[in-house]
C-alpha cells in the first residue's frame, strides 16, 4: 500500500517543481514561492513514506552530494531544473526497487528545496536597521 502512494507523490513533485520553473521564466514570484512550497511538501511526504517502507531509513548511506549541489547554482531557474532531476532519478531507482538510491536521491532534493526556500525568504524579509 505505502509503496502505491511513494510514485504518485514524487510525480507530483515533479509536477510543482515544472510549474516553478515556468513561474521563474515568466517572472512570477507568488507562483515561484507557492510551487517551491507545494513541491517541498510532497517530497517532504515521500520521504515520510521511504520511512515507513523502511523504518531504518537512518542507516542509510549519506554523501558529500548535498554540499556539492548546494554550492553548484546559485541561479533560481537552474537549482530548480538540478532539484527536479533528482526527483525524476528517485522516481526512476524506486521503480527498479532500489530504494535506498531513491530515499537518498529524494533527500538530497528535499534539502535543496528547503535551503532555496531560505534563500527565498531572505530576499523578501525587511534588513534591520532600514
């Protein structure tokens, strides 16, 4: 049943992260925001679901990935376009049972999800002292 519902959602994620990607090109900051947002929460909720699938999501193995990727774009369209093929290789290595490479692919990407959601919120939060 868990296994049913972990496809879906990362298609979803997909979905948001296209719908960011236009916003972006078409200078859209409210829709860029929303779909960053949506697309963070299903991918947050996929994740959720690995951990049910498998309760020892903990041991899996980490890389230095998300430090290489965090520095490599610092652009809004391009970290969006990187973030959103690595949904698409989670969704590919779920599909072939290899669920420890979709869990870390699906995590890599949710942390890039939230340091531009960061990144975002302090281009809109007023600087002391102004």
């Amino acid at each position: 049943m868990i296994k049913r519902k972990i496809s879906p959602t990362l298609k979803s994620t997909i979905s948001f992260l296209e719908k960011a990607i236009k916003a972006v090109i078409d200078k859209n900051e409210k829709e860029i925001e929303s779909s960053i947002w949506k697309a963070s929460s299903e991918l947050e909720y996929a994740l959720f679901l690995f951990s049910l699938l498998n309760p020892h999501t903990e041991s899996f193995s980490f890389r230095k990935t998300d430090l290489t990727l965090a520095r490599k774009e610092d652009e809004l369209g391009p970290t969006l376009v990187v973030i959103q093929d690595l949904v698409r290789e989670a969704e590919g290595f779920f599909e072939k049972g290899q669920f420890e490479k979709a869990y870390e692919k699906a995590r890599i990407a949710r942390n890039q999800l939230l340091r531009l959601q960061g990144k975002l919120g302090k281009k809109k939060s007023p600087k002391k002292g102004t």
